[in-house]
C-alpha cells in the first residue's frame, strides 16, 4: 500500500504533465474543469478532487472500518511515505472531528489521534516493536484504556475508545518488497 501512495505522490507532484502539481503551476486556485487547466474553461471543480480524500485517508490513515455505520468503528493507519515529513489531517463524521496528525524525525515518529466522543478506533502503528511504543510518556501496554490486538502487515494493532492521544515509536525499517530489514529498538 505504501508503495502505490508513494507513486501517487510522485504522480500529483509533477507539473510538466497535466494533473494537481500542472494546475498549481498555472495558477489554479481552485481544481479545474479538465487536467490541462485550460484557460478558456470554467476552473472550480470538485470532480478531480479525489486528492484532497487522500490527503485524509491515505497521509492521514482516517478510514471507516468495514460493516461500520458512519465512523462509529475507526481505523486510523496513517501513510508514512516518500520524502513527506508531517501530516495534520481532519475529517468531520457525524460522531464529530475525527483528527490524525503526525510527524517524522529520522525513524522517530510522533502521532497525535483524535476519536469523537462515543466510537472507538483501532490504531496502526508502523513498528513490530511494540515496547517503543508510548502514549503520553508511557509504554503503551500499560496503558489500562488501550488494548492490544495483533500484528498484521508489519504493524501493531491496538483498540482505543473516544480521546486524544499523543504516541511516540521507532519505525521498522522496511524493504523495498515490504520485509523487516531491521526492527528498531526501543526510544
């Protein structure tokens, strides 16, 4: 999955071909009506903004779990690619804001999750190492309100209910076929 995001950044980046990183070069403030951002046409379209859902649910990791009825059941498991160093992302479900920020510093990564009042989310954290992991200071497993799920895909799982949380972890580091090279140690 982290490998298409990366395309796709890649992709929107560019401005000498038409897509997102063209119209910003012609100085679209707005999407435009066609991906050559012609001149001639009308230029405030919503109907190429499908970059803007990625932000939220690509960089951001804000999804609707499956069978779930308007993000009451969350997944928050946020994109940590190419050479993008931080994300703030927000996404306004009927229980509320839904809120999912982070940042990256060599391998050290913080997260910042906010759930609405009555929903739980189930956090994907990039690391098999599950004691670099902490929530406001401490070991996430001694945290009585956080739950342990599995390891799925290279990343811990964990349940949380309704709150801010402020995470910190060492990322694993990965190859380019999405095995462990090495796991970190611990902060």
């Amino acid at each position: 999955m982290n490998f298409v995001l990366a395309a796709d950044i890649k992709t929107n980046n560019r401005d000498d071909v038409p897509g997102y990183g063209f119209q910003l070069k012609k100085r679209a403030t707005a999407l435009t009506e066609s991906w050559p951002a012609l001149e001639e046409v009308s230029n405030n379209h919503l109907m190429l903004g499908h970059i803007m859902e990625w932000f939220y649910n690509g960089l951001g990791g804000i999804k609707q779990q499956p069978n779930s009825v308007a993000f009451k059941e969350l997944l928050v498991s946020p994109a940590i690619v190419g050479d993008i160093t931080h994300a703030k992302t927000s996404f306004f479900s009927p229980y509320g804001i839904i809120k999912s920020e982070w940042s990256l510093e060599g391998m050290n990564l913080s997260m910042h999750i906010e759930v609405p009042f009555n929903t739980r989310a189930i956090i994907c954290f990039p690391t098999l190492n599950r004691n670099s992991i902490t929530e406001n200071g401490k070991p996430i497993d001694l945290q009585k309100d956080i739950q342990y799920i599995s390891v799925d895909n290279g990343k811990s799982l964990y349940r949380v209910g309704s709150g801010k949380y402020s995470f910190r972890l060492r990322m694993d580091v990965f190859n380019a076929k999405g095995e462990i090279i090495k796991a970190v140690e611990t902060l």
